[in-house]
DNA sequence: TTGATAGTTGACTATTTAGTAAACATCAGT
DNA sequence: ACTGATGTTTACTAAATAGTCAACTATCAA
C-alpha cells in the first residue's frame, strides 16, 4: 500500500502499473493478485490505510482546546511545510493526493471517487467546526459557517492542485491570508507574519 | 486534436492511448507519427488549440463594456452552464480540462504543465482587471486586486475539480456568492437570485 | 511429526501499446 | 505523362502489461 500510494502521487495513477507497484514493494505478481482484484482495489485500500494517520494530524491541528482561527493558521502552515518536506524529499510539490487522484479517476471508477469525496467531507467538517466556533467567539462573522468551509476546502484544494502543477511552494504561502480575508477576520491579529507588499 | 482532447478529457491522459485517438481521429497511425513525435506533443498542440475559443468567450464575458462585477457574476454562470451543457451530452462533468491535464502530469511532463499555466495566468489577468475596475469604481474595497485574482482563481478551479470528482453540479452553485463574499461585495446587488435558505 | 492453511513464486499466455518502415496515393507543377 | 512533395496506409516488431496457474514454501495448531 506504502509502494501505490508513493507511484500515484508521485506519479499518476494511470502511470502506475501493478507491475511497478510490486517492483517497488518487492513483492511478486501472483501475491498482489491472491490479495487484490485490480490496481483500482489496492488503491482504495491505500486511500483508506493512507487516511488515518492524517486524520490523527487534523484531529491536533483541530482541536477545540485551540483558539478556533488559530486552527486554520496551523492548518496552513501545516500544508506549506508539509509540502516543503516533500519538494525536499522528491523535488516536487504533489499537492492532495487523494484530490489529484480523484480528478483522474472520477470519470473512469466509481468506488475511488466516492471514497475520495467521503474524505473530503470528512475534511470540510474540520472547517466548519473552526469557523462556527469563530463566530460563536464573536471572532469573525460568518452565520453560514457550512458554506464558507465549502468554499474555504475547494480554495485549499484548487491552491495545492496549483502548487503540484507548477511545482512551487510560494502558491501556498498566501493562504492564510486569503483564509482571514474570506473569514473577514480583521487584519489585525496576522501582522506579526509578513506586512511588507 | 479533437480526438485527443476529448479522449483526455473524458478520461484522462494515462488513460488514452495513440491508438484509441487514431481510431477516434480515424486516422491511422502512421499518418499520426507523420505529424507528431508522442502523445504530449499532441497534446500540447491540442491544448493550444483549444485555447482559442476558450480565450475568445472570456473576452466576450469580461468586456471592457460589461460592469466589473457583473463581468464575474456572468463568469460563474456560464461555468455553470458551460459544465451543466457538457453533462447533458456525455454525462459526467469535467471540470477544467487544462488544470485536469496539469494536476495528472506535472510529475511526469515540463512542457504541458508550462503551457497549462501560462493559461492560468492568462485567464487570471481577467479576474485581476475585473477586480481592480471594481475597486476603482468603488464597488468593493480591494486594492490588492491581485492577491485577490490569485485567490479567485484557485478557488475556481478547486470548485470545477471537485465538481468532476462529485460528478455533480450543484457544487458549482456557490460560486457567485462566494466570490462576491470574497470581494467584500454588499449582498443587496446580488439579492434577487436566490435568499431563501 | 504431521497435516492443513496461508501465502509466495516463477513461468506462462494473451493483449495492448509504442514506434518503425516501406509501399502506396494524391496532386501541383513541368 | 513525368516528377517530386506531401501525406496515408499496411504490415510489422519489440516491449509492456494484465492476468492465470500449478508448484512450492512457511507457519502453526493438533
């Protein structure tokens, strides 16, 4: 599972074959198929084993024992550095993974989709609980705190996307800024970042 | 090219093989190495293309002549409309072919991720003008139109994507309010479209 | 020790795919 | 009609790829 989720992100999952996933696990073509059926099926079971651990993370990033706009600075910070580890682990930016693989696969697979988009949903909900409880602190003014987390994870999403395709990490860099302008948070709080341009 | 660009788009570009776009083309493979060396040259040549009478309707919904916020608000609709069109014919939206394209093999390919983002800029600038006329004509108060641009775009394009993995249009909905949020518009101008909810 | 179960392997087939090269077709200019 | 240039097609090769299967091995409980 390790092997096809690093092929995919790192590639595509179109360019990934099960004969380049074995290579990689180090495992042979007959052992794949006596525990999988096809490279669709292994690569749901990737997304699913791949999610824990980055529920765990978003689960510390989130939580309520953090000021709640102070959840959403450290989530993009969170993605700014994760995504720096990686350009300096692989020399690329890669972006979501599950997002990039399911704009690929979403017209060919349904299984694959429907699991990305439980994720993405799942992810959202983090936003959400942040920005109601923004509001509720009087912090920003957002009654529609559900719409503004589905605008907050496509703009998340679209600005990564980005990232991948131009391999560079200076995209990420203006989305705590934008995330508080979206919020109508007041500019006052983020100063201390970067003021200058 | 419009053999290959169909293919991809429907599908994706690891999905779609010389031969299947030979056959779509009905042309024979031969006469395809005659003009193009491999699949991204094609595509790149596809991509330009196609560009064209893309760049050619942005000029037309971000007129000089047509009121800066109104420029966006047509924009958003005809994303709608544009995706609404291309489900009722194939069933599936598909979002942004280009950022589609990009996401998929910006790992693999330099050139088609450069050509994809010169587009992203380009289409960028009209969001930026848009923007900045507002502000000079005091319809919001946005000096940083483009920081905004940039934001827009991302979003945009995170909402198209995430349309296509959802295969669903009513995630496109949200695009006009959203954006006018964004810009700080005042809700009164864009009021008689939908309120209740 | 044995027997059964779970897992692994190498060798295999059939198909798809990229890419090539020579023969063939079309046609404008002479 | 001849020629050269521009395409087009057919037929081909080599490699990659998905998928199968019988034989083999490891593990472990009885």
């Amino acid at each position: 599972m390790e092997a096809v989720s690093e092929l995919i992100w790192t590639g595509s999952y179109g360019s990934t074959t099960i004969d380049h996933i074995c290579e990689k696990a180090g495992v042979k073509k007959g052992s794949f198929y006596y525990f999988f059926e096809s490279k669709a099926d292994l690569a749901l079971a990737a997304i699913d084993a791949g999610w824990n651990p980055i529920r765990a993370e978003l689960d510390a990033l989130f939580s309520a024992s953090v000021p709640p706009l102070e959840r959403l600075r450290k989530y993009c910070d969170y993605n700014y550095r994760f995504q720096a580890g990686i350009k300096a682990k692989c020399g690329h930016v890669l972006g979501c993974p599950q997002f990039s693989l399911g704009s690929e696969v979403s017209t060919q697979d349904d299984r694959l989709p429907k699991k990305i988009q439980e994720i993405l949903e799942y992810t959202r909900r983090y936003f959400e609980s942040a920005i109601r409880d923004a509001h509720n602190a009087g912090l920003v003014d957002a009654p529609d705190a559900a719409a503004k987390s589905r605008t907050l994870l496509a703009y998340y999403e679209g600005l990564l996307t980005q990232a991948r395709i131009q391999n560079d990490l200076e995209v990420l860099r203006e989305a705590e800024r934008s995330t508080f302008q979206l919020l109508g948070v007041k500019e006052t709080q983020s100063a201390p970042v970067e003021s200058n341009k």
